[in-house]
C-alpha cells in the first residue's frame, strides 16, 4: 500500500453545482406545483460562464508567486484566471448569486503543496509576505467560508489540498483507516471498498466533498443515525499550522488533558490545515434494505423518530419530511395528484450483516407502527436514495427561472423541536412576506439523536431579480428566531462568515476568547482564513 498523496479530484461548475454534464431543468410536475404557490415562473436564463464576467481582483505580484514557486514548484502555483475563478468561493445561494453578478472577486493564487512539508513552507511564505490562506477542499462549503477574504493582508492563497490524497495507511484490526485531507469522499470509498470496508459517510455534498473538509465543518452524513457525525468517526487529525505541526490522537480513549482534536474538528482552516484524518472503517454492510413510512402529520412522524431514535432499533437512515416537503418530493416524480395531498414521508435504511440487518428493521417497524405509521411503497425510499446527492442541482435550475432556493439547518431537543419548527418557519414566512415574496418552506428532520434532532428547511421563494439583499434581511430573521429559541445557529453547515455574527450568543463571550487564544498562539499573523469562523469586517458588516 502506498504512503504517498495521490491525486483526485474532478472541479466542480464555477456558477453552479458539480458536474456540468448533470446540470437538467426543472421536472415538469415541479413547473406545475411552482406556478401554483408562486404564480407565474419566468422564462430561464442560465448563469453567465467565466468569459462573461470580470475579475477585479488580480493575481499576485510576481515576487510573491516567485516565492511560492520556489517551495512548491512553479508548475503547482496557478495564477490563471481561470483557475482563480474556480477557487472563488463556497456553493450557497448567495454564492451562487454573486456569480451571477458582472463582478467578480477571487484569490490571487491557487497553490497546491504535494506534501505537509509544503503546506507549512506555504504557510510560512504566506506570514512573510502578509497573504491571507484559504483551505480548500472540494468547494462544496455552504456559509461563506471559502470566500476569498484578504482582512488585513495583502492578497489571498487559495491552498487547494487535491495532491494530498488516497489512503495513507490501514489498521485492518483495530477498523481505522488514516486517509490523506484531499481525498474526496468517493475516492475514500473506493479505495476503502477495495478491501472489504466502507466509511458510509454521505452527505449530500458526498460526489464532491474532501474529508479534511469534512473534518474542517463538522459535516454530518445522511446515514448518521447508523454510523454518526463525520467528527464521531473521527479519531485521529495531523495538523499543520504557522507555528508547528500537530499530530493528535493516540487512544479510543484518552483521560491526557482536553482532547484537542476536537479544536481542530469544526475549526474551518482558522486555526491551521488539516494534512491527515485517521477515522473509523467498517466492512462494507452485506445487505442494504429500504422501507418508506407515511404519517398524518408532521408531529405524529416526528415522535416516532423519537421512540426509533430512543430505543435505538438500528437504522442506519432515519428521515422524515413534513407535508410540504414531502409534496414537492412527489411532484419532481410526477406523482402531482399525490402531491397536492397532505400527509408526512419518511425514510428507513437498515443495513449490515443479513440477519442482524432484518432483526433491527423488524424492531423499527414495530416502534414505527406503535406510533401510527403505516407502510409506503419501497420504491420511494429507493428513489430517495437514488437521487440524494442530486438536490443541488434542482436549486440551480431553480435560480435560472429566477426562483430563489436556499437551505438552513439547525437542532434541537426533542422537546423543543416543534416550537423551533414554528419560530423558524415563522421568521422566514413573515420576513419574506415584508420583502413581498410568495413562498414555500420545506423541513425535514434529517438526523436523530436520543435526545433530539436536526431540522433542515428550504425555502423556495419569489424574491425577484435581485434577492440577495432581501434574503440577507430574511435569514438574520431566522438566525435571530434560532437563537432565541435556544437551539444551535449550525447542526452540520458550519459558521463561515455567514453564521459568525451569533457565534457569541451560542458559545458565550468566553468561549470566543477561548477561540481566539487559540487563533492567536497557533496563527499569531492571522493569515489563516480570516473572514471564517471568527469573522471579519465582511461578515461584521
């Protein structure tokens, strides 16, 4: 087995989702159900390609590329501007809509070091000529994190990680497997798959994401209720940072002082880069079998879950959409009669060992039957999986008719979880009615816990040609609601520069300071990612 970083990574759309050959237009049943809550859809009109618009910002000057060349090699220093494009920024909406924008901004460079060696003599090129340095992994962030935010330096690194990948090495007994940052989700899989084993991470980002982004957001899978959040399967980071490197984790368990691998598990490339993650395999499950479930009601579905969740019968998938999501699922399939009824859908994977596999759904069925679901067709929870990694590319088309879709996701206890549904929900219909706009809000419950679980909406809105500042307007509504009703600003999506302004409310004035200690010991020149986690005048502003 090869110790060395392999590279892999295919880019994704610079003004869209993943892959330009998936990219599709609305489903015909969705056009229909659209037209009859937002009125009429507008004609579409397809994001602008990267010739179409203008770079303001410029690549660095000659002595800094000069700088870099000399510890990466100049053919790992790109400063074209295509290049620089496809670095620019996360794949929100809002990201999404300021590509759409005439303007643009993007880093100065994109460098890509092919051993930890690099990474920290990049760093230290970095401090000493003042340039800020971005992580990036697969691109897929969501609040704002990989925008190319220069705060008090002079230019922006966009430390691209892609030749810092495939699997380091394998501790086949002890089921963990130590992987390279860069690696992309899949090519984790495959690797893993080779030799009998599976991380069974998926989150929708899955086709794109890296696991040292994982890593760096907290990322949460949709098979969590089976294997856990990304971080839980962590158990071991190295870690590159501008004043030394780390390498952390030595035990299942450990008693050694707090665990520091969970200061780097969430950080966002604020506090250094995550070169290695060492995490929890197992082998690949010997059956995978699906059950779809329908309730009356949201709060009927939603306490089933709990009673699953609690009890802890074993699924692997765990979901439930409310009415309105579930709805909008039925029309992309056609079904619109169907979906113009009402009633909740869930989905139930369990998978592993045959018969261990088969017992554990028999005990979820039970529980689920209790509490007064009855069975669905099969196929809709194998059509769920089939296309779960394909939503994104359903909000691009929505933005080419010039209808708005963008997601938001919080947690909370199971005895709170109505309530926060109803604020949330509340703050985005009233904020969006002041802005003038019809609207949908879809939730579902998308991860459990036995003490609670995660709500994750979309809003599907009418917010005219220019939504980007009517939606800044909405979302701090909801954000505001979120905090109030005293549950997390971010179950999996992370901070960013989006979510820093009420970071303090959830964590205390100390615990920020405590951030900050930490940010000034490790990276005493603030150039790593300035405007994540801990914000910047931009995200301030």
């Amino acid at each position: 087995m090869s110790t060395e970083p392999q590279h892999e990574r295919i880019d994704m759309r610079w003004s869209g989702w993943g892959d330009p050959d998936a990219a599709h237009g609305l489903p015909g049943g969705v056009k229909l159900l659209l037209t009859a809550v937002l009125g009429r859809v507008p004609t579409a009109r397809p994001a602008p390609g990267t010739a179409d618009v203008t770079v303001t910002t410029p690549p660095l000057a000659d002595a800094d590329l000069a700088a870099l060349a000399a510890v990466v090699g100049a053919a790992h220093v790109d400063a074209g501007r295509e290049t620089r494009m496809l670095h620019a920024g996360g794949k929100s909406t809002p990201d999404l809509l300021r590509r759409r924008q005439a303007e643009q901004v993007a880093p100065g460079v994109v460098v890509l070091p092919g051993s930890e060696n690099e990474v920290a003599a990049v760093l230290a090129v970095a401090g000493e000529r003042s340039l800020a340095v971005v992580p990036f992994g697969g691109g897929t962030a969501v609040t704002g994190g990989l925008e190319p935010d220069a705060g008090a330096h002079r230019g922006v690194v966009s430390l691209d990680l892609r030749r810092l990948a495939g699997l380091a090495a394998l501790d086949a007994t002890a089921q963990e497997a130590t992987l390279w940052a860069g690696t992309t989700a899949p090519a984790a899989e495959s690797a893993l798959g080779e030799l009998g084993l599976e991380l069974g991470h998926f989150p929708q980002s899955f086709e794109f994401a890296t696991l040292g982004g994982s890593a760096a957001m907290r990322s949460s899978g949709q098979n969590s209720a089976g294997y856990g959040r990304f971080d839980a399967m962590v158990t071991g980071l190295r870690v590159v940072t501008p004043t030394g490197a780390l390498d952390l984790g030595r035990a299942p368990g450990s008693a050694a002082g707090p665990d520091l691998v969970r200061w780097f598990l969430g950080s966002e490339g604020a506090f250094g880069v995550i070169t290695q993650v060492r995490l929890r395999v197992h082998p690949v499950p010997e059956v995978r079998l699906f059950d779809a479930w329908s309730f009356g009601d949201f709060a009927t579905g939603a306490d089933a879950l709990r009673r699953v969740a609690q009890l802890g019968t074993g699924p692997t998938v765990l979901r439930l959409s409310d009415e309105d999501e579930t709805a909008v699922s039925l029309a992309q399939v056609g079904n619109i009669g169907k979906a113009l009824a009402r009633g909740c859908s869930a989905v139930v994977l369990h998978e592993g060992p045959d018969g261990l596999a088969q017992a554990r759904r028999e005990a979820t069925t039970r529980v689920l039957r209790e509490a007064g679901g009855k069975p669905a067709a099969e196929k809709l929870a194998v059509s769920w999986d089939r296309g779960r990694f394909k939503a994104p590319y359903l909000r691009d088309a929505l933005l080419d008719h010039g209808v708005f879709c963008e997601t938001l996701e919080t947690a909370t206890t199971w005895s709170n979880l109505h309530a926060l549904k109803a604020a949330v929900t509340g703050a985005l219909t009233d904020g969006l009615a002041q802005e003038g706009a019809k609207s949908r809000i879809l939730c579902h419950i998308s991860h459990v816990y036995p003490t609670g679980a995660s709500l994750y909406f979309t809003v599907i809105a009418g917010l005219g040609a220019d939504p980007l500042e009517p939606w800044g307007r909405v979302k701090r509504r909801a954000n505001d609601a979120i905090m109030a009703s005293g549950a997390t600003i971010s179950h999996h999506h992370g901070v960013g520069a989006d979510h820093a302004p009420w970071l303090e409310q959830e964590i205390g004035e100390v615990g920020v300071r405590m951030l900050r200690a930490v940010k000034a010991e490790l990276d005493p020149a603030g150039i790593m990612n300035p405007g994540a986690l801990l914000g910047s005048a931009r995200a301030a502003g």
